[in-house]
C-alpha cells in the first residue's frame, strides 16, 4: 500500500499520507509486540529445558513431585546463565532428602572370601545341608576330608 494506491481510492494526498502513517505505527507497534513475546515464549522454553535436565540430574524418586516443590518465577535466567534452581534444590536434598534417591557406594572388603580349600571341620560342621552338597559337587576330596 502506497500513497498513489489510496488516492486512486479517492482519498485526498494528506489523508492518504496519514493513513500510511497510522498503519507503519500500527505495524511497528504489532512487530514489537510479537518481537516480545517471541522472546518471551523462546526465554520460557529454554528456562523449561534447563530445569528439567537439572531435575533429570537430581535422582529424584518423584520429578513431578519435585517440580511441584519449586518457584519457577525465582529461576531467572542473567548474562546467558540460569539461577536461583540449584539453590531450590540444595535446599529441598537439606530439608527433605527422602525425596531422592541415596548415593549408593561400592562396598570395599577388607579381605578374601574363603576358598573351597580353606574351609576348616568347625566351618563344615556348622554348613547347612545345601552348601554341603555344593561342596562335595565341587571338590568331593575336601568334602571327604572334612566329614572325616
């Protein structure tokens, strides 16, 4: 739409001028507007990204328990970093920590199992009748020993 476009409607040179004006404003005004909420909706989907990989990280026994616990208007996102989540969650692992699951560790033994060979008569005679049994299927030569 242009200035000649509007007068060959029959509008004079001025109020066609004004016209163009009001809608560039109008345009203007619309872009902007979707410019922010745009941003808006592209700020929310990656705040929404960040927090569920930190919950998926978390070991949490409920995620969606968990989410339910937290502020997502105190997550903030500063300089192209988030804040104000792992602060939420420290504070919940603090106050609730049955709500995530328990750093397991390896267990670390001190010293070897007994072998087949190392079984004493006091062992054998305090097995039960299913180890004995095992026992003799694996070396019938120390089960005779030690039934003795």
């Amino acid at each position: 739409m242009n200035i000649e476009f509007l007068t060959n409607l029959g509008l004079s040179e001025e109020t066609a001028s004004a016209v163009l004006e009001e809608v560039n404003v109008l345009l203007e005004n619309e872009f902007a507007r979707g410019e922010k909420e745009g941003l808006s909706q592209l700020e929310s989907y990656k705040r929404s990204e960040y927090i569920e990989d930190e919950l998926s990280k978390t070991k949490a026994k409920n995620p969606e328990l968990l989410k339910s616990l937290l502020d997502f208007d105190s997550v903030v996102c500063e300089d192209g970093e988030f804040s104000g989540l792992i602060e939420q969650l420290d504070q919940l692992r603090e106050e609730n920590p049955f709500l995530f699951e328990e750093e397991s560790t390896v267990p670390k033994f001190s010293r070897k199992a007994k072998s087949c060979d190392q079984i004493t008569k006091k062992d054998f005679d305090a097995m039960p009748y299913a180890q004995r049994v095992s026992l003799f299927s694996k070396n019938p030569a120390l089960y005779n020993e030690l039934k003795g």
